[in-house]
C-alpha cells in the first residue's frame, strides 16, 4: 500500500507545503499498522526508522522533519536558532516554527490538535501541538507569538484530531479551559454520564479568533471516527502516531 497523506486546503503561497499522514503504507504491524511515526510509543524502533525514512522519500521532503519530544506544553522551538543542547535527539516543545526554507516543522498526534501556520507572504510557518493541556496552557497564543507576525496576516489549518461526537472529558477539564476563555461554553454539551463532550478543534477557532486571526480552515477529521485512516489513543489505547508536517519551500522551485 502506498503511502497517502491529506494536502490541507488553505489558500496559501505556493511556496508553503505541508501535508497530514494517514496510518497506510507503513511496515509498523499489530496495534502500530502501519505508518506509525512516533518514537516514543513501544513500536520497534527500526520500523519508525523506516516509516519516517518512507514519507520522506514519497512526500519529497526536502529535509528530515524536526521531530519534537512533545510534553503537551507551550514551549515553541525556533528551528532557525541553534540547539540549546546539540546531543539532545529533540527538543522537548509542543510547537516549532521556521523562517528558512526546508526546515520541516512537525507535530505527532493520535487525538490532539495539529494547528499549521502559515504568513500570507509565505516566508514563515509554524506547527503547534494542541490537546486539551496545551489549549488551556496557550500554546497557540505562544506560536504566535514566536512567529512575531500580525495575527491578521496569518493563515491557520485545524489537521485531524478527535471529533466532538468522541471527546468526554471531566468537569474539571472543562473548568480549566472555560478559566482562559469563560465564554467558551458551548463547546461543551452535558451527557448522561455528568461529563462533556468538548469541540476541540472548536475551542481552537475560539483562540484564534480572540487572537485576530480570521483565515481558518481544516478542522473537521475525527481521528477516532476513522480506525481505517487514523490512529487513535482514545480508541485504542497503546498505539501509532500520524503526522502533520508544515515548511517553506525555496520560491524559485515549482510545485
């Protein structure tokens, strides 16, 4: 099977590429079949090697992907600055973002949010990872405010993440969110259980909206609604990462 991915649509320069990976095409097996491209996740290492090995080549990727050691934080790495630590395998941060051509943003997810940024002049992009911790946290508010841009002259894609039909969350979960944003509400509809189900991609376009950011697109693939297509930790526990991936191309290059 060949690897597949989805190509966001958003209306941005044509030096912008980025891309969302599906769980097809990989050579991960069992609970991790078959593109799983986290390392973190008990799959045999060799076989992430090769899944990560196999996107780069099929998606023409210009450099490995800046893997990050996600800690559902704030932190956002500038992966146009040298590495604090240069041993380190990866920065511990929920977020990157680049200014230079062919460096690979990348965020893992199996639930949360994958949130692309993109400049309206194609000469700056940003991934953040958003789930539940990180929106409360404000890891958006910190990629854009590491992108150093006017918020009107952004462009955001919302990738896969759980649906609001699949996401229950605590009382105290919704607490949390609703201290940083009280009127959020509605994104949180009352079950049977004396818990929510929770709009996460919802509460997402509420951020960014406050923050002026108007050009919003994505944002309506349920991870757990898809066991064919996408990994799922809600669904299954102990199991692969997909990928959402965001870079600038060089402008001189064709697409």
């Amino acid at each position: 099977m060949p690897i597949e991915w989805l190509t966001p649509s958003w209306p941005v320069p044509a030096n912008v590429r980025a891309l969302s990976t599906l769980r097809g095409g990989g050579v991960s097996t069992g609970r991790y079949a078959s593109l799983n491209l986290g390392e973190h996740v008990q799959d045999v290492p060799d076989a992430v090697t090769e899944n990560r090995r196999r996107l780069r080549a099929a998606a023409g990727l210009p450099a490995e992907p800046a893997w990050l050691a996600q800690v559902h934080g704030v932190r956002i790495a500038d992966l146009d600055a040298p590495p604090p630590d240069p041993s380190a395998s990866a920065a511990a941060a929920d977020g990157a973002i680049t200014r230079v051509p062919g460096r690979v943003c990348a965020i893992l997810t199996a639930d949360c949010l994958p949130v692309l940024f993109a400049s309206e002049a194609g000469d700056a992009a940003a991934a953040a990872h958003a789930g539940w911790r990180g929106l409360a946290g404000g890891v958006i508010e910190a990629a854009v405010q590491a992108l150093g841009m006017a918020p009107a002259s952004l462009l955001v894609w919302l990738g896969p993440a759980i649906g609001p039909g699949h996401f229950e969350v605590g009382p105290e979960v919704r607490d949390e969110l609703l201290r940083a944003d009280s009127g959020a509400s509605a994104a949180f509809v009352p079950n049977s259980r004396g818990r929510f189900m929770a709009d996460l991609p919802g509460l997402a376009r509420r951020r960014l909206e406050r923050l002026g950011i108007t050009r919003i697109y994505g944002g309506g693939e349920c991870t757990h609604a898809e066991p064919d297509r996408f990994f799922s930790h809600r669904r299954d526990g102990q199991t692969g990462r997909q990928a959402t991936l965001v870079w600038l191309q060089s402008k001189w290059k064709s697409r």
